[in-house]
C-alpha cells in the first residue's frame, strides 16, 4: 500500500479556486500510472497541511471559500484519478492542523489562543470534507 498526498490544490489549482493547471493534472496522472505499473495501489491525501497564499490571505481555513475551493479541488482529482484511484482521505490530522494553526501557533498560520477561528477553521474542514464526501458518492452512482 502506498499513500500519496496531493498538496492541495497545489499543482493542480495553484491559485486555490481559479484555472486548472494541466501540467499539473499530468504530474499527478504519472505518478498514479507509475505506482500501478509496479502494483502499488494507492491511498490518496487530498490535503496535506498545504494552503495556497491567496486562500491565505483571505483568510485560510476561516473562510469558506477555502472549503468550496477544497470541494472543487477533491472533484477535479475525483474526475481525473478516479478510473485508477479507489482509496481516497479528505484530510490529513484535520484537529493537529488546526489546533497547531490556531491554538499553538506552532504551524501555519501561527496564531496562538484565538478558540474563535479555531472553531471556525475546524467547521469549515468538516464542512469541506462532507462536501467532497458527497460528491465523490454523486460521481460513483
């Protein structure tokens, strides 16, 4: 088994919710064709505590845009993988994330107590992550 993380949206959408990269997409296609040419089957991360700088700057996790951005972001890789890759995890350690983002300020965006956007960040995940829940079972049906 071999898990690969997608740095989101990273290659595929670099600016977060804008064009989709197609240099990207082919990144992504031969890496997944060259882990099933030696049998590897592949547990995709979707998220890997990586934000675009403009989601950032908007506000990161806080806002919802970032979820939405998430969900086309998961839909994109859903249609474009999904003939090869049948294992997919939304998120990576969703509470290390944001306690560390935003309780411990010890990963990004490094701010310490502030329970109120730690709440909101965490919401928006979940969110995030049952949105893309439900698409991926719309594409499978």
């Amino acid at each position: 088994m071999n898990r690969t993380a997608f740095p989101f949206p990273g290659r595929i959408l670099p600016a977060g919710d804008g064009s989709v990269n197609e240099k990207g997409l082919e990144f992504y296609n031969n890496l997944i064709d060259e882990c099933l040419k030696y049998g590897i089957v592949s547990f995709v991360t979707l998220y890997h505590w990586d934000l675009p700088l403009a989601l950032e700057e908007d506000g990161g996790w806080t806002n919802k845009r970032t979820a939405r951005a998430f969900v086309k972001y998961a839909e994109i890789c859903f249609q474009s993988f999904g003939d090869r890759v049948k294992h997919w995890i939304t998120f990576n350690e969703t509470v290390m994330f944001c306690g560390l983002g935003y309780l411990k300020g010890a990963h990004p965006p490094g701010i310490q107590n502030d329970e109120k956007k730690y709440f909101q960040m965490t919401h928006n995940v979940f969110y995030a992550h049952a949105k893309a829940g439900e698409s991926y079972k719309k594409l499978k049906q």
